[in-house]
C-alpha cells in the first residue's frame, strides 16, 4: 500500500538524518538534524494514523477518466 511505502520513506529519512547528525561536531547543525528526523518521525506516525483517510482523500480528489470524459475536460486542465 502507497501509505505504508511513505512511512518507510520517512523512517529512512529520519534515520539518514540521526546519522547525519552523529558526524557533526556543531551543536547547531546537530540539533538541526536531530529536529529535522523528529520531524520525519512524527510524520510517519501521523501517517500511520491517518493512513485511510488519506487514502480515502486523494482517491476522491482524484477525477476518474470517466468523471473527465462527461465534463469535457482532460488530466491537465
């Protein structure tokens, strides 16, 4: 499922950031990177939490072919 492909992403994100801050010795830059895979993480769990509706959202928002074939309209307008 296109959700649970997202969260891995932010997992990784956020674990290339953990390791990224490791190697620096500026604590600003760390900190940065350390709230940037806070970030990632929280995402992850709000997507995870969210998950279906979300889902459920984009494939509303989405026109089918059908629905833009009645209108007229094509994909790009």
């Amino acid at each position: 499922m296109a959700g649970t492909q997202l969260v891995t992403g932010y997992r990784l994100n956020a674990a290339n950031c953990f390791d990224l801050a490791k190697e620096f010795p500026d604590p600003e830059r760390k900190l940065a990177l350390l709230d940037m895979a806070a970030a990632w993480l929280r995402l992850a769990e709000i997507t995870e939490e969210f998950n279906e509706a979300l889902v459920v959202d984009r494939l509303e928002a989405r026109p089918s072919p059908n629905r833009l074939a009645r209108s007229g309209r094509t994909a790009k307008d």
